[in-house]
C-alpha cells in the first residue's frame, strides 16, 4: 500500500506520479467509489515549468490516457470536473487546437464511456499577458484572460444540485419579489411569462457557467454563489498564502483557485463524499474538501509542493485532526 505523506480524518495526499498511483492502488482500493474527481493538471505550455508539463503530441497522448483511468474510479453518477488553459504553437502567434483535441480525446474515447455535461469559463482579469511575445512584444495579440473548465461524467444525469449554489439576487430581482408583480405574458423569443414567473423566494438566483473572480465592471456588483464569492475573497490573504509569505516559501505557479474547486463539490457532492484531485499541487482541493466535510485523497508528484501544502491544514480554523505520516 502507497503510504500517504499527511492524512486527517476525511483524507490524505499521496505524493508520486498520478498515473502510477491511480493504477497500482486507487484502482483497487476505490474503484468506482470517486462521486467528484476535479484537477487543474499540468496546461500544455511552451515553456517547460518546474511542476512538470508535456508539449503537443506526447501531452495529447498522455492526457487521452487520463480518460479510462479516471472513469474506472467515478461512481456511475459521479463527475470529472477539469480546468485547462488555451495553448499556442510554438514561435508563432496562432493558438493551438490542442486543449480542444484534449476534451474531444477524452469523451471520444470509447473506453472512457465520458461525455461533455457542460463548460464553464474561469475569468481572471490580473493573468499576466501570455503569450508575452506576442501581446506584450509584437503587440499582435489580446491577453488570454481566462481558462476552460470541463464538466464531464460517465452519465448524462450525474448527480447535481444547483439550488446547492445560488447566486444572490440582483436588486431589481429582490424588488420584484417584494412586489409580486412583473410584466408578464408572451416574449418576442415566443417564450410565455405566468404572473407567478418571478415572484417566488428560491434563495437566491441559478448560477452562471462564468466564474467572475474580479469585476468585469466595477459599477456592477459582481454576483457569484456565495460559496465560490466567501472563498475568492480571503484567497489572497488567507492562513496558507500569509504563512508562505511569512516564510518565503515559494506558492505553486498554477494553483487552482479555491471558489471554483468550492463551488463544484457543494454543487455535485453531499456531505461524506469522496473527492479526489490527481494533481493537487498545493491540495487546494483537500482543503476545501475538508472544510464542506467531504471525504477526499489528493496525489502530486512533487514532493516539495505536497510538503508545502501541510500548511492549509494547520490552519486553526480548520479544525483539521492532522497527523503526519
């Protein structure tokens, strides 16, 4: 048995290659136990990075090679949620299809038995500009400012709540539930508005596939689910981002952001769930698993990263039973 690096009471991280793991002991231990696997793995960059990244036909084959592996451990209405950025070709100002050819692999895999749910688009206007070449340099190009989030699973119902991840209502929304009133009656779309459309208190409002982690416009009040809103605004200056800088440690170049991991497991998961992430980097995945009370094991090949990640977990507000192995 692969002995994990920490555990706590809901889980533990395993540090080793994903794939290797995956086969040798999730496979056998959890198989089609998994109800959300959810990871932002290495993006197909130019430039070879210090958490490891494949390029083109290799970083295609590897990734279409995730497909089966990752759908042997999903439940049957179990859900594989992946993050992936855009890709250009080399030396030139033209975006690769690779990311596209990387889904298209996954779900056309007639052994993955996948198929795309839904995407969703993580925007993040304070990405640096890339390719810097050609945005900052040449001037050729527009800074690519978000990245693809794939909802895929192994059924067209997985399971999935999204009362679980209201958005809160607008102004006027509140207003018109305050006054039962609305302009109803029939639409130039020929869609028909009863009285009764939009006078009923839900909660809140049906979250959008556009995850806006900072204003697109500064005059309008951004209005993401209120988990994904509470964990996007102490990311910054949380306990594992202040002890890494109180201690120089160096943070994961391509963490995933915790609101969009957040909003995923209360969306597809219940309480005592297992989640896994496959590349953890720093266990953001863990931490926030953790904290809805979501059963979780977390991989990453780096050692240094994973040690790193013990961090989150000594949080006091956590609560975690931490023991490291």
């Amino acid at each position: 048995m692969m002995k994990p690096l920490y555990e706590t009471s809901l889980g533990k991280l395993i540090v080793g290659d994903s794939i290797e793991i995956a086969k040798e002991h999730l496979s056998k231990h959890y198989g089609k136990k998994f109800q959300l696997i959810i990871t932002s793995p290495p993006f197909p960059l130019n430039a070879k990075k210090r958490y490891g990244n494949l390029q083109g036909q290799e970083y295609l084959e590897w990734f279409k090679a995730l497909g089966p592996i990752f759908s042997d451990l999903l439940t049957d209405d179990g859900s594989l949620v992946i993050e992936i950025g855009n890709s250009w070709e080399s030396g030139r100002p033209v975006q690769s299809l690779l990311h596209l050819e990387c889904l298209f692999g996954l779900v056309n895999n007639p052994t993955s038995d996948l198929r795309l749910i839904q995407e969703f688009i993580s925007y993040n206007p304070s990405k640096l500009p890339s390719p810097a070449q050609w945005v900052t340099v040449n001037r050729l190009r527009t800074v690519d400012s978000y990245t693809h989030v794939w909802w895929m699973a192994k059924s067209d119902f997985p399971k999935a709540d999204n009362s679980k991840v209201l958005r809160p209502y607008s102004k006027r929304m509140k207003k018109l539930i305050e006054s039962k009133t609305y302009n109803s009656g029939k639409r130039p779309s020929e869609h028909a508005i009863s009285p009764n459309a939009f006078t009923k208190d839900n909660g809140g409002s049906i979250a959008h596939n556009l995850f806006e982690f900072e204003d697109i416009d500064d005059k309008r009040e951004v209005r993401l689910p209120h988990n994904v809103l509470s964990f996007s605004n102490t990311n910054s200056n949380d306990y594992f981002h202040r002890r890494c800088r109180e201690e120089s440690i160096p943070l994961h170049p391509a963490r995933m952001q915790a609101g969009l991991v957040s909003f995923f497991v209360e969306f597809l998961t219940d309480e005592g769930d297992l989640v896994l992430d496959p590349f953890s980097g720093s266990n953001t995945t863990g931490y926030v698993a953790e904290k809805l009370n979501r059963r979780w094991i977390s991989t990453e090949i780096n050692l240094d990263y994973a040690t790193n990640s013990i961090i989150r977990f000594e949080d006091p507000d956590l609560e975690a039973s931490l023991n490291i192995l």
